[in-house]
C-alpha cells in the first residue's frame, strides 16, 4: 500500500482529469483512508424544472465519491470502475451547497463495496444544517494499469 499522501496525490490528480465535475463546479475536499467528500456548490445551472439539483448531478457526485473512497484502498497500478450503483433519492436536494461523503463499506481484491452519502447544506460549510437527500451504493471493479486509463 501506499502513504495516505502518495493516495490523497493520485486522487487529487485523477480527479483535476475529470471535466465533469470542473462543469459541475464540484470540489475534492478531503481524502482519508477509506473515505472521501467531495462539496458541490448549488447554482441555478443545475436545477432541474421544479428548482431543485437534477438527480443526475447528485448522481454523479455520489459515485465519484463512492469510486474514490473506493480507491483509496487500491495500491499504485490498480485503479477502481464502477460496475454498478444504485440510488435512492430521499428528499429534494436544495440549499447553498451539497456534500457527497463516500466510504468504503468492503474493499477486496476485485470488487469493492462502497456508498455515498449526499447531504444538503442550507448554509454552505455548516453541518449542523445537513439534511440526507440521497444514498448511493456502489460496486467497483478493480482494474490494472492498461493503455494509461488507470491514473
């Protein structure tokens, strides 16, 4: 296994690639063995017509999420894809921003259990003010280094 720096470096790097989550707004947070936040800002340009975050945009938050805290137990060369996930949506997310935690539930050698929890924040940074609009469980696949698609 690697540091929890060398970890939190390659998370880092992998997730500064994903163009996605640049168009979305949405932000690392923090990295820890087995854990990772990623924050969403809530702006207009992700509501959908009723003015709430589009389920998608949750959607893709918690499986980022879900997939990183799953990679934080992979050593160097091994890289995680979702295989599958499902999502339960709780209540409609709204508020200053959203706050996606995934942790690892089960890491094996091939697949790893992993779920996200998506908080809405009515004030952004205080926890106290969470309300759990979604919950995501997700199955990764380990994969090893091939043509460079493992960061």
């Amino acid at each position: 296994m690697t540091s929890l720096a060398a970890t939190a470096a390659r998370i880092e790097a992998s997730f500064a690639k994903q163009a996605l989550m640049t168009t979305l707004g949405a932000t690392l947070e923090s990295v820890e063995p087995g854990r990772v936040v990623i924050v969403l800002p809530v702006v207009p340009a992700l509501f959908q017509q009723h003015g709430f975050v589009h389920a998608g945009a949750v959607a893709t938050i918690a499986d980022s999420a879900a997939g990183y805290a799953a990679l934080t137990r992979m050593p160097e060369g091994r890289g995680v894809l979702t295989a599958e996930f499902k999502i339960n949506l709780l209540a409609p997310a709204a508020g200053a921003r959203l706050v996606a935690i995934g942790t690892v539930v089960k890491a094996g050698r091939t697949l790893t259990l992993s779920q996200a929890e998506v908080f809405a924040e009515a004030i952004a940074g205080d926890a106290g003010s969470r309300k759990l609009c979604a919950l995501l469980t997700a199955t990764l696949m380990a994969i090893e280094d091939r043509a460079g698609i493992v960061d």
